[in-house]
C-alpha cells in the first residue's frame, strides 16, 4: 500500500481495464483470495487513519464493493474493533465472492444494522464501486448524505476503492457522491479520481495493487503527469541558448495579460522575452519588468523565424488581425484565451490551424491552453459537455486540430495526437484567480522556447505552474502577478 504523492507517473486504468485485470488475476488465484487481500487492505488503513477507533461503521453496498467492506468488518473484528455493518444487499443476488464474505462476516457475529448507528468514531464507504454510472437514490443517498455530515463533523471517512456516486473514468458525480477524507484505490488507479470532481470527493489518496500487476495487454487510459526533470544550465552558454519568446496580445484595457504572460516566460527561464501589445495607445515599456522588450506587433510578425510565439492573452478581438499570420509562419505557437476565441469563431482559422498540423507531422509544435468554456467553443458543444468527459474532449481537441492540449481545471489534462494523456496531480484552488492562466501560457511558451516538443513542453509547465500553488506560503495571497514572480528555472 502507498500514499500517492504528485511526481510519479502512475498509469490511470478506466473500469474496462480493470475488469480485465480483475478477470486475468481471479482465473489464477484461490477461491475469494482477491476480496480477502481487498478487505484485508482496507481494514490496515482504517486502522492507520484512526489509530484510537473503536466503533466504525461500514456501510456495505449490494454489490463486490459491499463484499469488500464486510472482509474489512470482519478483520476489524478480529483486531479488536466494534464493526457496525449496513448492508443495502441481498443474498439472491449477490456476486459469489462478496457472498462468501457475507457468510463469513455472519460467522464471525459482525453486528449487523438496519440503520447507521448512532454514534462511531470512523466510517467506511463500500456502497459503489466502479459500477456506478448513476446517482445513488432511496437508503443508498441516505447513507451517502449520512457518511457526508461524518464528514462534515470531521471525522474520518474512508471510502473503498472510490467514493460512492464518483464515475472511476470521468471523475464526474451525477447525483449524491461521499467527500471522503481518504481512498483507497484497489487493484489499479482510476482517472477519475484526479479530475473534475474526484480531487475534492476523494481526499488523501491510497493504492494497493492487491498484488497484481497489469499485463502490456491492459493499456492505460492516461497516465499521471510526473515531475519533470531538472533543467541544467551550461556555464558555457548565453542568453540565446535558453531562447526567445514573444508575447502578442493586450488589446486596449487588458495590457496586463500579455504583461504576466511575459513575466511567466521571463522567471521561467527564456533568454529574452518581447511583448507586442495590440493597445498602440499603451506606453511601450513596463517599469516594473525592465527586462520585457516591447516592440509594436507588426515589428514582432517580421521576426518570426525565430520566435516562439505565446498569442491571445488579453488580446481582445484585436487578435484577429495577427492570427493569420502566425498560423501561417510561426514555427511554435502558444494560443491562449481570446486566440482560441477567434479560432473558434472562425472557420478559416480553424483550417489554418489545422494545416499547422498537417506540415507539423505529427508532432506538434502549437499547443492550446483552453478552459472548459473555451474548449466548448472550439468544439461546438457546451462546458459542462466538456465537464462530463474532460479525458475525451482533450483527446477530441487534440486530433481535430493536430495540436498539444491544455485543458484546464482540476486535474489538468495534457493530450496530443498519438500520446496517451496525461492527468496533472498539482495545483489547487488559488489558481482561480485573474490571470494564473496568463502565467501558464507564457510559463508553457518557455519550455518550447529551450526546445522541448509542444507536449512535452505543456506536461512540464503545467506540473510547474501547479506546484507553485501547492508550495505557496498560506500567509501570503495568491496572485498572478506574484505567482509569475515566483517562477524559477
């Protein structure tokens, strides 16, 4: 069993998958050994997590995940402890393994209850596994709205391989799912536990692999994004070794986009750093970072060759007139915000963007930094479509146009053609503020400056950009202005 941590890249399998593991691992083990490890496992964590526990309740669903909390009820038993079970099942239809647990708990005279108990000092949620493609409805939201107001009292709720109502593919909940303080994934990690919703409802995060490995047959679904490896600098180098990158965007009243987007580029590490604001009327130079050479748009579309180019933030639909031209000739491009706007809007663009594509040859040198509403437009759809399968409208975005993706949100994720995706661990909820997403452009237009591959590039920034969330000082606020400041090599 481990705590997962941000910086490994462990391989995130979806409910299919794991079925297959699951299948391939029962046809060559004893009887009920799978779900006696599962329930063995369960019971060592809870008592990890609430060392001076007596009472827990555990609340058992009808199913395999239900046959996983009564193997922990009674191992908890036999510890010592006062397990309470509720079980939502019944004995016709219960899968054999869960009802051979069932038989043993009996044996064992675990204390069975129609209701949760009163009171108890730890909590286990086995109600839904990876079956769950629904909202939780009658006793069964009950028992999620009760393990919720435990939480709420802070004690600790452990939930058993997912939170009940939590889909293990999308990380989506349609109706009631459990906030769990803890989770412990069993067998493989699901994607859903580190996007869309699955951060909040699954707390700390556990894995045991029960023992088994997947086969190379068994392909992951994504993968989580790894800390990237340290970035050396040669004491034999110069300021045009770690690259140039130009910033166009700031249309009138927004300047202050394209400027964090040049700060980000310039405390990640580029070599030199331009700002081409489309607000002509705005004084070209920025006191504050003397290091930013501002030179009019126009100037910067004649140097193309080599520039890398970050385009859209703040840029207003002032954009348009420059986008053409860097579809057409800028060798690496970063779209951000009011670019991805245009494109969206305009069926020309998206043709030039895709051709971009196209001469890239499969390995894209544009990458897009879209939230979910901007994702939406880019595929005709709605945000909370975007919402419902983040994974898949990534993966959707990245073959339609060829390009590295960037969707943001919680659990970030990175997709290209022909890569498996990646689900970003770090970063958390003072992002939302004003600008971070200027930093993160102009932070990804750096990595492709010092000449990583776009995805490569994104993976990198991304993890980087979200770590300096997680490393931030809880007495200092978050902003923008201060997190690009905060940036280093």
């Amino acid at each position: 069993m481990q705590g997962i941590v941000p910086g490994i890249a462990h391989a995130l399998h979806g409910a299919a998958a794991t079925r297959r593991i699951e299948q391939a691992a029962l046809a060559g083990l004893p009887a009920h050994a799978l779900m006696q490890r599962a329930g063995q496992a369960v019971a060592r964590l809870a008592l990890a997590i609430a060392p001076h526990a007596q009472r827990y309740w555990i609340a058992c669903g009808p199913g395999n995940n239900g046959g996983d909390g009564l193997e922990a009820a009674t191992h908890l038993l036999h510890m010592g402890k006062t397990p309470i079970v509720t079980w939502l099942g019944h004995a016709g239809g219960l899968p054999e393994d869960a009802r051979a647990a069932l038989d043993w708990a009996r044996a064992a005279n675990v204390v069975f209850a129609s209701a949760p108990p009163e009171g108890c000092d730890c909590a286990i949620d086995a109600l839904l596994g990876l079956g769950a493609n629904r909202a939780p409805e009658g006793p069964m939201a009950q028992q999620v709205a009760h393990l919720n107001q435990l939480r709420a009292q802070d004690l600790p709720v452990l939930s058993v391989d997912l939170p009940s109502g939590l889909h293990g593919d999308t990380g989506n909940a349609p109706g009631a799912c459990v906030q769990a303080s803890h989770t412990l994934a069993l067998l493989t990690l699901k994607p859903g536990l580190f996007t869309a919703q699955g951060r909040d409802a699954s707390g700390a995060l556990w894995f045991d692999d029960l023992g088994i490995a997947p086969s190379s047959a068994d392909a992951p679904q994504a993968l989580l994004n790894p800390a990237p490896a340290p970035q050396m600098r040669r004491h034999a180098s110069h300021k045009g070794s770690y690259g140039d990158v130009a910033v166009i965007g700031g249309a009138p009243g927004m300047g202050g986009a394209a400027l964090l987007a040049a700060r980000a580029a310039l405390q990640g590490g580029a070599g030199r750093v331009y700002v081409g604001l489309l607000d002509l009327e705005t004084a070209l130079m920025d006191a504050t970072q003397p290091e930013l050479m501002l030179r009019r748009p126009e100037t910067l579309l004649n140097m193309l060759d080599s520039l890398t180019v970050v385009c859209g933030c703040g840029g207003g639909e002032a954009v348009l007139a420059v986008l053409p031209t860097l579809l057409r000739r800028a060798p690496r491009l970063v779209l951000d915000a009011d670019a991805l706007n245009a494109v969206a809007a305009e069926p020309n663009l998206q043709t030039l963007l895709q051709d971009r594509g196209r001469r890239d040859g499969g390995v894209p040198g544009t990458v897009l930094t879209p939230h979910p509403l901007e994702a939406a437009r880019m595929l005709g759809t709605d945000a909370r479509a975007v919402q419902q399968d983040r994974l898949a409208a990534a993966q959707e975005l990245a073959e339609r146009f060829a390009c590295t993706v960037v969707l943001k949100g919680s659990g970030t994720i990175i997709a290209a053609p022909g890569a498996l995706p990646r689900i970003n661990p770090t970063g958390n909820a003072r992002l939302a503020t004003a600008g971070t997403g200027d930093v993160l452009a102009g932070l990804i237009g750096t990595r492709l400056a010092q000449g990583l591959p776009g995805f490569d590039a994104a993976c990198a920034a991304v993890y980087a950009h979200g770590l300096a969330a997680d490393t931030w000082s809880p007495q200092q606020t978050l902003t923008a202005d201060a997190l690009a400041r905060a940036l280093n090599t």
